[in-house]
C-alpha cells in the first residue's frame, strides 16, 4: 500500500465516524460522545504508528505504519467502549 491510498483510508475512517457521530447525537449525546472519543483515539494511535520509524527531522512519517497501528489498538477500543456503554447506558 503507498501512502497516497494510506491517507484516504485514514481520512475515509475519520469522516465516517465525524458524519456517525453527528447522527448519534440525534440519538443520545452519550453515544456522541464515545464517536468523539474514538476520533481521538484514532488519531493519537495514527500518529503515534506513522512517527513511529521515523529517524531523521526530514521524513514526514509512514502513514502504513500509521494504519496498521490503528488498526491493531481497534481491539483495546472495542474492549473499552463496551465496558463504558454498558456502564453509562
């Protein structure tokens, strides 16, 4: 995977939750507000993934590695999310 395609899967992800997370707050706000926390969830572990081999202040990061550690940390989110909406609700 290049980068290029790297970046609109990460940017695909976060406008589908932006967009999920605006209609849940039709529903309840609590629900919106686990859609904010698991935008920021994604973002932190985005970024954390793409400076993660990095070496040198001349390179922009990899935004593979990015993805990949997104996706790894999906399985804590899930985890945490189940724990706090079956405590909040």
């Amino acid at each position: 995977m290049e980068k290029k395609s790297a970046k609109l899967i990460y940017k695909l992800i976060f406008w589908f939750v932006l967009i999920v997370g605006v209609l849940l707050l039709f529903i309840h706000w609590k629900y919106s507000l686990c859609a904010v926390g698991v935008l920021l969830w994604n973002d932190a572990f985005y970024e954390k993934g793409c400076q993660e081999l990095v070496v040198d202040e001349w390179e922009t990061g990899y935004p593979t590695q990015g993805l990949r550690r997104m996706f790894q940390s999906w399985i804590w989110l899930v985890i945490i999310l189940a724990i706090l909406l079956f405590f909040i609700v």
